[in-house]
C-alpha cells in the first residue's frame, strides 16, 4: 500500500503545483477540510476555486520527511514541505507540516 499512498501524494504535488483543478477535483474528496498555512479552514470548493482563480501559485513544492501509517482500507500521511509559491498576492514561502488522510472507497482513494 506504501507505494501506492506515495504515487497518490506525487499526483497530490504536481496537481498543486501546476494548478491542475481536474486532477485536484480527482485527488481530493467532497467533504475535503483543509486547514491553509493561516489557519484557515477550506473546503474542496474553496480549494479548487483558488487554484481556478490562480489565488494559489506554487514555484517549487518538495516534500520531504513523509511518514505514511497504514490503517486497514486507508493511509495517514505526515509530511513536511519546502514550498516556494505566493497565496492572495502575497508571498508563501517556508517550511509547513501536512497530514494527510487517504481513504478507499468503492476502489478509489
């Protein structure tokens, strides 16, 4: 399963990293929660209309330290990364931790 979850959070970076909303609408579930580098709570909308919006632009994205933990039909993932990017018109530069939950359902994650 580990390399899978890795394949999933490679798709995950590029997706992110290139603004790819068809591949981020794929990757991320409905009822997405992301908590943002400020603090503040998004939805798969949001997150996708942010990218659409080119609200989110990424320069670099390299992950590092991940930690994948396996739990019956779904993956945690802990990982840091080195971001070079701008959010809102303002720069978004630095090293953040992410976690991660992938689950399968129905035979996709």
């Amino acid at each position: 399963m580990i390399p899978l979850i890795e394949a999933l959070e490679e798709r995950l970076r590029l997706a992110m990293l290139y603004s790819d909303t068809t591949e981020l609408s794929q990757l991320l579930a409905d009822d997405l929660v992301f908590t943002n580098h400020l603090g503040q709570r998004m939805d798969k909308l949001q997150e996708l209309d942010f990218h659409r919006q080119r609200l989110f632009l990424f320069h670099s994205i390299e992950l590092e330290a991940m930690q994948i933990s396996p739990i019956q039909q779904a993956a945690v993932v802990v990982v840091t990364a080195q971001i070079s990017g701008m959010f809102d018109g303002e720069q978004a530069n630095g090293r953040f931790s992410f976690s991660r939950v992938w689950v399968e359902l129905n035979g996709r994650w």
